[in-house]
C-alpha cells in the first residue's frame, strides 16, 4: 500500500489535527474548566489523565499538539504568559551559571533576564546581534549554559543565523533558546536548524486578536531540561486558563492566513514608503537595505514578516507628531494581532531604552493595504 501522504502544516493546523471531543463527537474542543476531577467507589480516576487543574488540561492539549507539529518537535507546553515561558527556562539553570542573550531584543524580557541573573548568582553577557562575531566572543566554554536569541529581532529586527548560533551554543556545551514570537512556524522552524527550546508569545501571532496573554515552549527533545520545564508548568503553576487555552486553539487556526497576509502587507508598506520625504529610513528584513536581508532570504520561509520600524525625519517630536495623526493604525503596544499597530518604543521603554527616539514601531495586520498606506501617507504629510 501507498505510504499516506503526510498533510502540509496549513491543513493540519486549520483542522487542529483533527482533534474530535469524543465525549460529543464536537467539531470543536470544550471547555472544561473543572479543577478537580472525580475518584470511583475504589478511589481510582475516572479518567487516568486528570487527577487536579494545575496538572494536564484537557483543552491544553489541542494547541499543544498542533504547535509541536508546525515546530517538528516532539512536544510543546502552554504557559499563563511568554514571559511565564521564558522564566520555565531559566528555572532550568542553577546559581554560578552563565547565560549570553542579545543586547537588542523584547526589553521586557531583557530586563527580567539581568535582575534574575542577579537575584539568582548567575552571571549574563549581552551581545551585539549585528556583529557576527558577537555572540563567539560572548560564551564562556565549559559555563555557559544557555545562548537565548531573538530573531528576527526587537525592534531592530536583525536577523540572527540559528544555525551558526547553535554551533556555538553546542560547542561550549550550551542549550540554545528561540524567541520565535515574531517569526511564528509559519516562516521559520528554529529546531530544523538546531535550536534546543523555542519561545512563543501566544499573545501575539499564535492568538493573533488580542484577546488573552498566554506563552508556550516547544522542545527539540524530550530530556531532563524539558521535565524541569514541565515541572515549571505543572508544580510552580506557570498555567492558563482553560478559556483562554480554548481561545488560542481557536485563533491559532487562522495563523497561516494572518501571518501570510501581514508578510504580504508589510513588504509592500516597507517598499512604499522607502526613501518617502518624510523618512530617515524604513526597518525592514524584507528590504535588499536590511543588514539582515541576506540571511532572513535564507532563514525564513515566504515572508519577512509583519514588524517593521519607521524613522521619522525630525526627532521624537516628529514621530509622536505622525503617531498623533494616525486614524487607521491603532496605538498601543503589542503586535501579532489582526489590526495594524503603532508605537514609539522609546516612551514605552524610557529613558534607558536602547531604540532611538525617532523610531515608530508597527505590527502590520490584515486590514486592506492601501488604507494602512492612505494612513501613514496623511499622517507623514
Ligand atoms: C510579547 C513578547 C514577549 C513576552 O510575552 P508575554 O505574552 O507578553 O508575556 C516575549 N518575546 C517577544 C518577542 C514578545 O513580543
């Protein structure tokens, strides 16, 4: 007989695996919300699986199982955040462990990183993703223990080789993590290129409407790093709520969609307003100017994705002038969702922020193209 043909990751992920509620026979997973699950007569679980709400959750499973098979990984874990995500692995490491992480990359989580290595007895060195040599000279071999990259990354969006980084990670005996919240699985699966553990804000893309905050973790193998992972999850109590579980699920099945559209929207944003008047520059991976061009073309798989920064002519005062004048571009914070966002980092930062005061940073979203341009057009009039 034929060997079936495996399904593309899109049917997989629209059909979630085709996980039926066998209980209904329900296209879609419930809801179950219980924290406790019942015993029989001779005090054994009705179901095997479920013994307490801070365990296993039923409605987990689905955006687990379908995450781990976008990320060719053997399995995922959903957290309460991103960031509940990233402290499960460095719950992982003990004190006098060293770890090296971009000097550029999502602020929160940079910052968190430097206190904990110090509340912690850990030590940290952060390097300049735009130097190719930034990362060699940053490991210590024999204590560095993990490398944590961000790529591409925020809001520089420099294109950080995995590959390469998980060469040097593995030869000083380090695990490497990927922040991949950008990139999503649809443009790249960083285990394929060596990667030992990958970060996703669920906030964003993988949910993409905005409606929950929830984190998840994808391993290349099921080890002892991984089962102290899990125990962050499970004995720590890093979970989500089994609606806003149900929620992802959901959201999740639009992503190859979503994330194609705003790669889509972007590149032509980004070509548009190239050398606009009004502009210093346009950041974009997507544009042959990007120092990250090159090797986003070969690292990412159809599209450059939907972050990109714009620097206004002028100063800060011009580019919160052209934010104040959007009508179509939302401001707030945040990105991987449905609409188009707007923001200057450098406000949301403050004053120690590294991104320069006259940088816009936008999440391009899935609303028609010429009114997201028509926008930025009138605004940068
Ligand atoms: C938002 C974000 C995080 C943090 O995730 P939360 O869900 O807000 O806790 C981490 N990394 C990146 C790249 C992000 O954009």
């Amino acid at each position: 007989m034929d060997k079936q043909k495996k399904l593309s990751p899109e049917t997989i992920n629209a059909h979630a695996l085709h996980q039926i509620d066998t209980l209904t026979g329900g296209l879609m997973p419930a809801i179950q919300p219980s924290s406790t699950f019942v015993r029989d007569e001779n005090y054994q679980l009705i179901n095997a699986q479920h013994s307490y709400g801070r365990d296993e959750s039923p409605v987990y499973d689905v955006a687990e199982r379908v995450l781990a098979e976008l990320e060719g990984a053997p399995s995922a874990l959903l957290f309460s955040s991103g960031m509940s995500a990233a402290t499960a692995v460095l719950h992982t490491l003990r004190p006098g462990d060293h770890i090296v992480a971009p000097k550029v990359m999502y602020w929160g989580l940079r910052n968190w990183l430097v206190k904990f290595c110090d509340h912690w007895g850990m030590s940290i060195d952060l390097f300049d993703s735009s130097d190719p040599k930034g990362l060699i000279s940053a490991v210590k071999p024999g204590r560095t223990r993990l490398v944590w990259i961000e790529t591409p990354c925020n809001p520089s969006w420099d294109v950080i080789d995995i590959a390469a980084a998980s060469e040097i990670a593995h030869g000083v005996g380090a695990m490497l993590a990927v922040d991949s919240t950008v990139a999503t699985p649809v443009l790249t699966q960083p285990i394929k290129f060596g990667a030992d553990i990958v970060l996703h804000s669920a906030t964003k893309y993988l949910n993409g409407h905005c409606d929950i905050v929830a984190g998840a973790l994808v391993t290349a193998k099921e080890d002892e790093c991984w089962e102290r992972v899990r125990e962050a999850r499970i004995d720590a109590g890093a979970i989500l709520g089994s609606f806003e579980a149900w929620l992802l699920q959901r959201g999740m099945r639009t992503l190859f969609l979503r994330v194609r559209r705003a790669c889509e929207s972007a590149q032509t944003i980004a070509e548009h307003f190239e050398g606009h008047p009004g502009l210093e520059a346009v950041i974009y991976p997507g544009l042959s100017s990007h120092p990250g061009h090159e090797l986003a073309s070969r690292q990412m798989e159809g599209g450059f994705g939907g972050m990109m920064c714009l620097q206004v002519k002028g100063g800060a005062k011009a580019a919160l002038d052209v934010v104040r004048r959007c009508k179509v571009l939302i401001r707030a914070t945040s990105l991987g969702g449905v609409e188009s966002l707007i923001e200057h980092r450098y406000t949301i930062e403050g004053e120690n922020s590294p991104v320069p005061a006259d940088w816009l940073r936008l999440s391009i979203g899935i609303e028609s193209v010429d009114d997201l341009i028509g926008d930025l057009e009138q605004a940068l009039a």
